[in-house]
C-alpha cells in the first residue's frame, strides 16, 4: 500500500514536466456527491408549500453566488467563456482561476496567487495607505474599500456595491415569508430581508436563533471573513439550504445545554474563560440540499457555527448546524481511507465514523466558546488580524477533539465512541486536510495542529510513511495546544501570533512524501458537488 519517497518524487517531477491541459487532472481531487436527491426520502413530509418555500431559498441563494463571484474574482463572464470545457469546470469549483487547494493560478493572464483580502480592496491599496483612511466605516465587514473619481479611498456598503441582487434577495425571502405558515419562520425571512438591505444583523441575529422550530433552514449573507487574507475584516457572502434531522437533532441538542460547563472546562488560565456564552445556543443535525458562494467554493463545510457577533453570542448563543450528509461523504470518501493509508497497524482500525462526527460537532461548538475579548479589551479579530482567522481555526480544531474526549469521561457518550477513537479520527483528519497547503486558513489551522502534535512527539511517523500516536502524551498535547491558542487570543500580542502561525504552518519533507503518497493512492483531497434537489 506505501510507496518510496523516491517514487514521490519522480512523481512530483513526472507532474510538474506535464503539460498545461494535464495540470487539470487536479479535477480528479475533488470526490463528486450528490445533494438533494429527492429519491432518498430526503423531502418526505416537506408539503407543497414547504416545498416552495424551499424553491424560494434557492433562487434566493444564487443570487448570494452572484454576489460572491463579483468578491473573490469580479466579472464570471470571463470565466463563462473558456472553451476548455476541463478547465472551465475546474474554475467554477475554485470560483475563479486561483486554485483552492494550492493558492496558485491555473490559468495565464492572471497574477500566480489569488490577491490578497480578494475583491474587497482596490488594486495598489498599501496598508499605510489603509490605516490613513480617515473612515470609522473601513472597519465594518459590510464594506468595500473603493477610489472616488479622484483615486481617493471610500467606504461602499455591501447592499448598494450589490444593489441587484440584494433587491432580488430580499424579494425571495419576502414571497417565502408569505407562504411559510411557521410564524418564526416568517418573523426570521423579514428581519433577514431588513438586514440585507441595510447591512444590519443584529436583529436578524436574534430572530435567527429563536427559529427552532422548523425543519428547513436558510443560512444567507454576508458570514465568513476567511477570504479577506489581509486585514481578516471583510465577509463574504455565502448560502446554505438545509433540513433539519429531527430525531438527531433531539439526540445530540442536549450538549447545548452544557456550553457554560464546556467554558469552564477550557484547559487553560481562568482570566482567560471570562466570556459567559448564551444560555439559548442550539445545535441542529441536518441535511444539506444546496450550497452557494463562499460556503461552495473549494474546500466545502461539514458544520458552521454563528452568529459570529460576539454580543448576540454572549447574550443568546450561538446555532451549530452539522451537515449530516456532507460529513458522511467526506468520512467514507476521504478520511477514512486516509486513515487506512497514513495511520499505523495498532492506530488504523480506530477511525470511526461516530467519532469524525463528534470531533466535527464539538470544532463548532467551540467556535462560540474562548476568548473573545483579549485582556486589553479589545476584540480578538481587531488584535490579532490576518492571524486571527487562522489561530481560531486552529483553536476550534483542537477544541472539537478535547471535548469529545472529555463528554465522552464526563457525560454519557461511552457507548457511541472511545477516547481513542477520537484521537486517531483526529489524527486522520489533520493529515487530510493539511493537504490544503497554507495558503488559506483552513489549512494553516490543520497545519499548526499537525506540526505542534508532531514537534511534541504526539504523533510520529515513521520510515514506511505510517504515523503512530503516543497514546502516553496526545492528551496533554492536545491540552497544551489549546491553552497556547487561547492565550494567544487572550493576550492579544500580534508579534507573538504572527510567529507561531509562520513557525507551525510550515510544510515539511514528510508531509510533502505524505500529499503525493495520497495523491498516488487516488485519495481526494475534498468533494465537489452535484445539485440534483
């Protein structure tokens, strides 16, 4: 099943000597799936109204891809009118000709990586130039930095620089709200509407995460800043429609209760766990029928948490949704037989998929637990910058599989998963997803967690390209790790986060024999999807 690294690297000479149209069999990394197949049952009980209700959520959701096209690449026509059928397709999984996975253009005529903070600057902005600009309005995640007539910088709210197709939107969610017969439903789509239009959330916030009630869900607008790789200010707008799995929602929503314990439980200094999250946090099992914008370009979420304001999250909480059938495709496509490939003989058989479930709830839920306010005050995304991102994809991480350790000790999930199970799914996770390079955060966050478990002698690998975990230290590893990413967002020092993200996400020998290894053995790297809903 292993190969040599000398035949990794004749592998990777044999890659880099082929020819432009080869370099597209990166396709290939990307495993398709299948969502919203109504011949799974998946719509079963959903009545015709419900069911228009649903329609109205898509329409409303390409027109949120629209918008994040114009975000992350600007005009889509150019794109739309490549003849090569391969290559095209390929940009339209990456939304643009920057390549996910690797950060470099695919395509000529373009600048080798994706530009940094994406569309949300204007070209030839210096940061000096930035921090000059006279504009309390620059900080807000709802605006584009754009030059006057006169190449001076301004401020330009999402819901005018979009105006099209804001308007179209907010139509959508108000015919939906005239048909729905869920009241907070109706009360949610108005308020969401209200917000899109003028760039106000909080309300929406709230009204969101009081709707609990109803099994299909519309999660739209403007949420993760993991694009704005400059100033880690701008979000991009995004789009999921989902169902709700009732009886697994009833199952796993009590540990929502638990969300102050889970805080206190934090491995770390107590003046760190000062922040008291929502008592009104949910956690929703569901089934993902569509994706749009951020949410379907490249690597593609298994679970989201929000809001991310840190006001509605002390006061009401926060709504974890957990994508039953993306997590289930990525386990059996990618993780699993990664695990099979990568981890050791006494470590392989104990990735388990109940466990890849556990881990990925619990990363969610610790996104609304931590530090959300360094020591100073001042908010952690505000101190820490173009690292912040990266170091709470990290903490999150870390966190998901220190709590599915401790629940399983503490509460009541000893029948469902071990301890072990957890580490090792983890483990086989990590390695994954480090796959994703470190030019986005999702794989510098991997990336530290990989480099900090193997600098501590947490896992090893060995000359036949396995890995072994030190079952002796991986506990008090994963501790240590946490508690150094909650100091960093504690403390506030940007020096200091800027140095262990550069120092732990580098890409070393091993773990470049590890990408072509899995590449050679035909393991994706993620899934692309196919609407069929």
């Amino acid at each position: 099943m292993k190969r040599f690294f000398v035949l990794l690297l004749a592998s990777a000479t044999i890659i880099s000597a082929c020819s432009e149209s080869k370099r597209y069999s990166r396709f290939s990394e990307y495993a398709t799936v299948e969502i919203g197949k109504a011949e799974t049952g998946l719509l079963d009980g959903i009545s015709d109204n419900g069911k228009e209700v649903l329609n109205l959520y898509r329409f409303a959701a390409m027109e949120a891809d629209k918008i994040y096209w114009k975000q992350a690449f600007g005009d889509k026509s150019a794109i739309d009118s490549l003849d090569n059928g391969i290559v095209k397709d390929y940009a339209m999984v990456n939304y643009g000709p920057w390549d996910r996975l690797t950060g470099k253009s695919f395509l000529r005529g373009y600048t080798w990586y994706m530009p940094k903070g994406a569309r949300f600057y204007p070209e030839l902005m210096s940061d000096e130039e930035f921090m000059a600009f006279d504009d309390p309005d620059k900080f807000s995640p709802y605006t584009l930095i754009t030059r006057d007539d006169e190449g001076n910088l301004q401020t330009e709210w999402y819901h005018d620089a979009y105006a099209e197709h804001v308007k179209k939107i907010c139509d959508y969610l108000r015919a939906a709200a005239d048909i729905t017969i869920v009241p907070s439903v109706r009360t949610y789509l108005l308020a969401k509407a209200d917000a899109l239009a003028t760039d106000n959330y909080r309300d929406e916030e709230e009204k969101w995460l009081a709707m609990d009630n109803s099994r299909m869900d519309l999660v739209i607008g403007p949420t993760e800043n993991k694009d704005d790789d400059r100033f880690g200010i701008k979000r991009s707008y995004s789009a999921y429609v989902v169902l709700k799995d009732v009886m697994l929602t009833e199952r796993v929503s009590k540990f929502t209760e638990m969300v102050g314990q889970m805080q206190n439980m934090l491995p770390c200094k107590d003046e760190y766990k000062t922040f008291t999250p929502g008592e009104h946090s949910n956690l929703f099992v569901c089934d993902a029928l569509y994706y749009a914008g951020e949410a379907n370009a490249g690597i593609k979420d298994m679970a989201i948490n929000l809001p991310f304001d840190d006001a509605v999250q002390a006061e009401y909480g926060t709504r974890t949704i957990l994508m039953k059938n993306i997590i289930e495709a990525k386990f059996h496509h990618i993780v699993f037989p990664l695990g099979q490939l990568m981890l050791g003989d006494a470590d392989r058989d104990l990735v388990d998929h109940d466990a890849f479930f556990w881990n990925v709830a619990f990363r969610e839920m610790a996104h609304g637990l931590g530090v959300k306010n360094t020591l100073g005050g001042i908010g952690v995304s505000e101190a820490l910058g173009n690292h912040a991102v990266a170091i709470e994809e990290a903490k999150a991480l870390i966190l998901g599989v220190f709590f599915t350790d401790q629940m399983i000790h503490e509460i009541e999930t000893k029948d469902i998963v071990t301890g072990k199970n957890a580490f090792a799914t983890f483990v086989a996770g990590v390695l994954r997803s480090s796959r994703f390079g470190n030019t986005g955060v999702v794989g510098q966050g991997n990336l530290i967690c990989y480099n900090y478990l193997k600098e501590k002698g947490a896992i090893e690998r060995h000359s036949n390209g396995c890995y072994t975990i030190n079952w002796y230290v991986v506990k008090e590893v994963v501790e240590a790790l946490a508690g150094e990413l909650l100091s960093l967002q504690a403390e506030g020092d940007y020096k200091r986060a800027a140095e262990f993200v550069e120092r732990y996400t580098e890409i070393d020998d091993d773990l470049e024999a590890d990408r072509h290894n899995v590449r050679l053995e035909l393991i994706p790297a993620d899934i692309k999807f196919n609407f069929v809903w």
